[in-house]
C-alpha cells in the first residue's frame, strides 16, 4: 500500500512539471551559430579534399548584433533565413563578395555549411575548437 502511494505521488510530481515545460523552448539555428568563433577544419570540392584541423585557419564569428567578422580581417552584417526545409547564412561585406551560404547542419559545437553549384559546389566543415 505504501508503495502504490509514493507511485501515484511521483506520477503527481511528474505530470506537474511536464505542464511547465514550453514548446518554444527549442534552440534556434541563430542562437547555435551566434557568439562563438568557428574554425575551418575541412574543405570538401569535387576535386580535393582538404583537413585542417588542429591547424591555424580560417575563422568567423558571429555576434549577437548581427555583426560579421573573420580571420581575415572581413567584417559586415549577417542575416539568417529559413525557406522550406532550408537555412540560408548571407554576409554582407564591403570587403568581400558573398552571396549566401546553405547552413547543411548546425549543432553546439560543429557547423557544415555549402556553397556554390555543380562542379564548383564546395562543403565547408566548422567546429569551435574548444
């Protein structure tokens, strides 16, 4: 009989605090990529593929003002869109030409974004080095 009540109590605390939790409360692709530095660590083309991890590279960082900036000493604004099943990631510079990169996938730690078409189509693997 005790047991049947500590069972049904703890049922009671559960259903309790599932009713607390939010639907919106999902991370979204722009909290994922904003503030952290990102570190080149692959380049993937048709012709070649190229590792460089561990190795001093290409980097970005996006900060929570919609500001660009990156290794090469490029900054600009930023601008995140989702289309369909899509998540596009353009850069606005007056140092350099980007259009807009296709983010592919997207976690704490690792981003892989696309760009281009075709043969010249080119896979970019980030991480954050930490």
């Amino acid at each position: 009989m005790k047991n049947s009540g500590l069972i049904a109590s703890l049922c009671f605390v559960g259903l309790l605090f599932s009713g607390c939790i939010k639907d919106n409360d999902r991370i979204t692709a722009e909290e994922l990529l904003k503030d952290k530095d990102w570190f080149l660590e692959r380049r993937k083309t048709v012709q070649n593929d190229l590792y460089f991890v561990g190795l001093p590279t290409f980097s970005f960082r996006l900060s929570g003002t919609s500001s660009y900036r990156d290794s090469d000493g490029i900054s600009g604004a930023f601008a995140i869109s989702r289309t369909d099943n899509s998540i596009t990631l353009s850069i606005s510079s007056t140092g350099r030409t980007i259009t807009a990169y296709t983010v592919r996938s997207v976690g704490i730690r690792h981003l892989v974004l696309t760009y281009g078409s075709g043969a010249s189509q080119s896979e970019l693997y980030f991480s954050i080095r930490q």
